[in-house]
C-alpha cells in the first residue's frame, strides 16, 4: 500500500513559494555586497518584517559589512556610524542559534541605540552558518502580530541557502582578485619587455652619440635624433602601464564615462588617434557585467596600439532594446589572420576575452584579415 501525500495547507504553500522567491532573488548574483543586500531584502519580505539588516563580522569588534532594508538613506545617515557588536548584536555574532524576542528593548543585553535609530520592538535574529563559523547574522524586527514559529523555520532555510550564496560570492571575488593580479603580472612582463629594452637602447645610444661628438658630429646628431625616437616611445609605453595600473572608476563614475576617460588618455599617451562614442541609452548594468566590458575594452585596445600598429581606434557604445550594451572597437591596423593565430598557438588576449564575455553572459565576435584592420564586438544583456 502506498503512503498517502498530504496536501499543502495554505499558509505553508505560500511560504514555500515566497521561500522559493527569496532563494531565487539572492541566488542570481555574484558580488558580495549585492547578495548581502538581496539576502537582507528577501528576509524582511518573506516575514513581512518592517526592518532588516544583515552583519558580517570583522576581527576587530565591529562590522566588515552591514546593511539594511526598510531604512530610507537619509534616516540610514542620520543614525550615525555603524554598530559596535555588543548588546544583541553580540549575542547573535557570538552563538549558532537563533533568537527571538516579543520585545528587544527588555533583552537583558539590550543597550539601547541611537536617537535617530526607528524604535523597534519584536525581534527575530538568525545566524547564517558555514559549518560552525558564523558568516553574519540576519536581524528583522517589527512585524505585526510578532514573530512564529513558522517564521523562524523560513528564516532557519533562507539562512541555508543565503549561507551557500555568500559563499559562491566570495569564491567569485576572490577569483576576480587572482585574475587582477594576473593582470599586473601580464603588465609587469610587458613593461620589462618593452620599456626596459627601449631605455638599454637608449642608453646605448647615447653613450655611441657621446663618442662620436667629436670626430664625426654630423653622425653623432643622428644617435641623438635616434635617443629622441627612443624616449618617446619609453614614455608612451609608460604612460599606458600607468593607465592600466590605476583602478577603474566603474562604481563612482559608471560604465561610459570610466570607458570614455581610459580612451581619452590613451588618445594623449599614444600617436595613433583613439576616440570613443556612445548613444546616451546605455543603462546601469549589473556590476560583474560592467566589468566584463571594461576589462575586454582594455585588452582590444592594447592589442591595437601595441601589436596592431593602428593609426585610428574607434571605440563605440551602444544601448539595446533589452536594456543591455554592444561594445565595438575597430582598428586600421595591419590586421591577422585569426585561424592561423589560433594554429600558431598565440592567442593576443583572446582566450581571456571570451573567457569575460562568457562569465558575463554575453557573446563576443571577432573579425579581422591581414592588412583590413580588426573589430572586436561584445554584446552583453541587460539585467
């Protein structure tokens, strides 16, 4: 005889698709700050709470990170700097259970808050868990009626799976720092293959020019014309190295404008002309995307100034219809044949482009010929 399945009541199915919500919202991004922001948004609408905050500890006493849901950003000002771990704060960073209060304000570790702090009565507090380590703690309180059973358990699963995405996030991070420092080591080798050959060159020529000052001036002005040569393009080469090397603006200034400042230095620091223009419709898009575009835009612009001999760089952005961005740099230089490269076993930071616009989502296509000049063109969609 087969067991009997008992249906759902109402209120646990929809606690089960409201879970089902929440997992899927905080689940579908890769920055830390952005899935603790979704966790903590997603706790306070699964429980129908009025505020939430979610803390990550430092080693310090205090918070690495905090954030908070149901607080506008002016009241979020007005409360002042971020919490010390004491009072409740303390008790929930400090042990792998959860707690859960009708009124915090007669906790015995309840120390009071700030005067601009919302006054808060009912308390529901769960740590997000990685085995035994304490990743942070998700902190709700006013819900009308109060907090139930039934709500902790929710709390208890989302607290699970917000555990399992912080995680995957910081995985991601941690990745992102290992390929920027494959960068700078990329930056490195180039620097000592280009620069530092330019100036033994020049010091060469220059000690040739010396002797020569003498007994044959006219051959003497040539070297010093060809140390000119040589400087100047030790210079260029700098100049891009310090380019590279600074870090992009993406979260201050945004996409287009981080792409149109990088363009108009390398315009200054190179002889070739390299000019950018967008639409005005390209929208915000998510960070790891903005990323994505900025970093390929980077490794086709050096490939054209450095190995393509361009004269003329155009660099293009547009918006889509589904709130994404098309990305295009097109050059005049001497072009390759892209099958032969391939067969070469050269890759000019293609393998890496792709690799970009594969974790970003979006489809990358090159075309190029010997002697037709390349275009690079990233699509990405929007979020």
């Amino acid at each position: 005889m087969g067991i009997k399945e008992q249906p759902l009541d109402a209120e646990a199915l929809g606690g089960l698709e409201a879970l089902s919500a929440a997992v899927l919202a905080m689940s579908g991004h890769l920055e830390v700050r952005e899935v603790l922001r979704r966790i903590t948004a997603s706790a306070r609408s699964l429980l129908g709470a009025r505020y939430a905050a979610l803390g990550v500890p430092d080693d310090h006493g205090g918070f690495a990170q905090f954030v908070v849901d149901g607080v506008t950003d002016e009241e979020w000002k007005a409360i002042g700097p971020l919490p010390r771990q004491h009072g409740v704060l303390a008790t929930m960073l400090h042990e792998v259970t959860p707690t859960r209060l009708d009124d915090v304000r007669q906790a015995p570790a309840f120390e009071g808050w700030p005067e601009a702090h919302p006054d808060m009565k009912d308390f529901l507090g769960m740590p997000i868990l990685d085995g035994e380590e304490i990743l942070g703690a998700i902190f709700l309180a006013n819900k009308e009626g109060g907090f139930t059973d039934h709500d902790e358990r929710l709390l208890r699963i989302l607290a699970a799976h917000a555990s399992i995405a912080l995680a995957n996030a910081r995985l991601y991070e941690r990745s992102r720092e290992l390929t920027l420092a494959g960068e700078r080591a990329r930056i490195a080798h180039d620097l000592h293959d280009a620069v530092s050959q330019k100036l033994f060159s020049l010091r060469l020529t220059a000690k040739a020019a010396a002797t020569l000052l003498d007994r044959d001036p006219e051959r003497a002005r040539a070297e010093l014309a060809e140390v000119a040569r040589l400087a100047a393009e030790a210079a260029d080469e700098l100049r891009t190295v310090v380019v590279e090397l600074r870090p992009a603006a993406l979260d201050e200034d945004g996409l287009v404008a981080t792409l149109a400042s990088q363009v108009q230095v390398l315009d200054r620091a190179h002889s070739a002309t390299v000019a950018f223009d967008s639409d005005g419709g390209v929208r915000t898009l998510p960070p790891a995307q903005e990323a994505a575009v900025l970093r390929i835009a980077q490794e086709a612009l050096h490939n054209a100034l450095r190995h393509a001999e361009a004269r003329r760089v155009e660099v293009t952005l547009r918006g889509t219809p589904t709130r994404g961005a098309v990305l295009r740099i097109a050059d005049n230089g001497r072009g390759f044949d892209p099958d032969a490269v391939r067969e070469a076993g050269r890759h000019l930071g293609l393998v890496s482009m792709r690799d970009r616009a594969q974790t970003a989502g979006g489809r990358l296509t090159l075309t190029s010929a010997p002697g037709r000049g390349t275009v690079i063109e990233l699509e990405v969609p929007g979020a």
